[in-house]
C-alpha cells in the first residue's frame, strides 16, 4: 500500500485537463535555457523528452511547454523546454511551478500509488462502516494517511499492510483494521440544559 510521492492533487487546468503539481523551485540554470527544479514525484523519469507541461506563476498567465531536454540528479531536475531558447527567456519563468496531467504519470508497481490517487478516497472499516475520507498524507519513517470522519473529526492511519486491508481506486475506496485505539473517542454528550461559554 505504498504511496509513490507527493505529485499534488489533481485541479482544473488548461482544456479542462485534469494537472497534478509535479515540480516546485523553478529557476533559470546556465546560460542556454535551461532551467532547475524540484521534482515532486519519485518516479525516475518522470519528466523525459516531449512531456507537456503547464508552468504557472502568481499572478500570471498559465504557459503551456513541451520538455525537449532533461537530467535529473536525485530530486533535482534540470530540463530545457522547446519553447525556453536562451536564459533570458528562463528567467521569466523563475519561482514558478510545473504541472502536468494526470494521464502522463508513469505507470507503477502492484500496490503503490500516487498521492492524487489516493487523496479523496472513502475509508471504511472491513464490514463496510463508512468512516471518512482519506485527505492528507503525512511523510515520516512510513508515510500516515489523515481521515477525517463526517464530523469533522480526524484520525491516522499507519500506511502499511497491517492496518490498510485494501484499496480500490477505480471504487476511490480504502478498506482498513482499525485496531482499539485507532479511532478518536466519541465526542462526549452535552448535559441537558447545560449552559454554553
């Protein structure tokens, strides 16, 4: 049930295309256009030759670029765009972020999936209870999926095998064995005629 990275939650782009964050810190690199970046996802290769891509920026426009170049050294990419000839041309797109579709994720092993995957998904208990809705993945020695319950409520889920008992994203459904003391506590009752402060 491993989560492949943090490639952001898919939004309403260009062409009502449905993008997904997958690169942050953009900034000009040399002197021939090519620009640096974080990449977000920990897929090698994810960014390779002929890519779209949409940069976006405060208060800009949307760009739309095509990858012509890329290089990656750990989490670090450095690409050049068909549309980015020279390092004056980079430097319009400095600070800004990368986003690209959904449908250009690569491919991954049985039982690991992209954050956007999973974000959203309904969670119930192994007879069917219903009890929230996956909204937050929480990095750390393994990564923690936050459910908040339909009052509101939250609670962590442990992103292993022991707890997470299935997954269906084409349901967009989470099945997991919440052992004693995994849920919150049942918010306690108010006392009839209790005055509020």
């Amino acid at each position: 049930m491993t989560p492949a990275g943090p490639e952001g939650e898919p939004e309403a782009g260009a062409d009502d295309a449905d993008l997904i964050l997958v690169g942050v810190g953009v900034r000009p690199h040399g002197v021939r256009g090519e620009v640096r970046f974080l990449s977000l996802s920990e897929v090698p290769g994810r960014f390779r030759k002929g890519l779209p891509v949409v940069w976006r920026g405060r208060g800009c426009a949307d760009r739309p670029l095509t990858v012509s170049a890329v290089r990656e050294n750990g989490a670090t990419v450095y690409a050049r765009f068909a549309e980015v000839p020279d390092r004056t041309a980079a430097e319009a797109f400095a600070g800004g972020e990368l986003w690209a579709s959904v449908d250009t994720s690569p491919p991954l092993e049985q039982d690991t999936y992209y954050h956007h995957q999973l974000l959203g998904m309904t969670v119930t208990d192994e007879a069917g209870q219903v009890l929230g809705r996956l909204v937050a993945i929480r990095p750390g020695a393994h990564d923690n999926y936050e459910v908040e319950m339909p009052d509101g409520r939250r609670f962590m889920v442990p992103a292993v095998a022991e707890f997470v008992c299935a997954v269906d994203v084409d349901a967009g459904r989470m099945v997991i064995r919440p052992i004693p003391g995994l849920l919150p506590d049942p918010p306690a009752p108010r006392a009839p005629g209790g005055k509020a402060r």
